[in-house]
C-alpha cells in the first residue's frame, strides 16, 4: 500500500467516525423523550455543581460547535462551546458533559 493510499484510508475512517458521531448526536436531538443527563461546572460563586439537563438543549449546541469533528480528532472542543453551555445553564464555566 502505497502512502498516499495509506492516507486516503485513514482520512475515509476519521470521517466515517466523524459522520457516526454527528448522527449519534442529531438521534438525541430527535428523540421524543429523553433521560436527564449530568453537566459539571462551577456557579459565580465559584462552587463546583452538577445539574441535571435536557439532553436536547446540549446536544444543539455541541452541533452548533462542531463537536463531533473536535471529538474524534480528540482535540479540545472550542471555548466559545463551553462558555455557551455555561450561560444556557446559568454556569461560569462548564468542565464536563455526560453525554
């Protein structure tokens, strides 16, 4: 195999993960009903909390942010996602989605 096919391969795979990923997140967006899930962050107060949310609401915007492609690159998610997340759910800052 020569290295260009070597790199065609991979790039078809990282976006097969990448389309695999958008879908997986596009189904929590369409589902009638959906279980709570856990978000972490800190308050203004600077106290570290967990709340429960609508997996809905974070699924939007991590689609919004491209997250998928961030994801399987297994690159940072941009801050703008994050500080988003923490103002949709009255946070200053969001460190963690169980999504």
């Amino acid at each position: 195999m020569k290295k260009d096919d070597k790199l065609v391969a991979a790039v078809k795979l990282v976006n097969e993960a990448i389309a695999v990923e958008y879908k997986r997140l596009e189904e929590v967006l369409k589902a009638e009903e959906s279980e709570p899930i856990i978000i972490e962050g800190e308050t203004t107060a600077g106290y570290y909390c967990q709340l429960m949310v609508d997996p809905k609401d974070v699924a939007k915007i991590m689609l919004d942010y491209n997250y998928p492609v961030w994801r399987v690159l297994g690159e940072d998610a941009p801050d703008n996602m994050w500080e988003e997340l923490g103002y949709k759910f009255g946070l200053t800052r969001v460190c963690s989605v169980d999504l």
